[in-house]
C-alpha cells in the first residue's frame, strides 16, 4: 500500500481525488511548485527557459534544456535537470566552484 500525502500548502496535486490515479502536472514549472511548496524553499526563473527551487537547506534544483555550464549559477551540490538530455547528459551535479557558472558534471 501506498500513501500519498499532499501538502497543505501545495499547488500540483499528487493525486486525483476522483479516481485515486496519480494526477498529471501541468508541466514543469508545476511540478517544481509543488515541490517548491512541500519543501517551504523559493523558486523562480534563473536564466531563459530555465526554472529553479531553492530546497529549505540551501541546495537548489534547476530544469531547462541544454548543458548548465556557462548558464546556470551554482554551488557543490546543486542539481540540474536537462530536459533535452542523453546520456551522461540528463543529470548534472556540480562540483566545483562556489557561486560560477562551472564546475557542472553530466551523470
């Protein structure tokens, strides 16, 4: 059995209440939303087409298309989601360097 519990203050809907199925987002910002929300941190847009949330602890999670390097500001431990990726190129972490746009590691 599993439990899906929303949280109070969500905006995406993790269930549909009618009939019990998990509930379609309306798309990437939604889904950061939610999270955003569940997890009490702050979200916005940090560069063109590219979404982000700040978690309550300080790490922060970005989605858009394309490598992060040379676009996306960052700290170790940061995330970033590539949209349009492949392998080694979906998943970045970045390891190095505090507040640049390097140090991004395709997983």
């Amino acid at each position: 059995m599993t439990l899906l519990v929303n949280p109070p203050n969500a905006q995406l809907p993790l269930v549909n209440t009618t009939s019990g199925a998990p509930a379609l987002g309306s798309g990437g910002l939604a889904f950061l939303q939610g999270i955003t929300n569940a997890l009490n941190g702050t979200q916005g847009v940090v560069a063109s087409g590219v979404n982000q949330i700040t978690l309550g602890i300080g790490i922060k999670v970005s989605a858009g298309t394309g490598s992060p390097n040379s676009v996306v500001s960052g700290n170790p431990g940061d995330l970033y989601l590539n949209l349009s990726g492949g392998a080694s190129t979906t998943f970045y972490v970045k390891e190095s360097g505090t507040n640049t746009k390097t140090g991004w590691s395709g997983k």
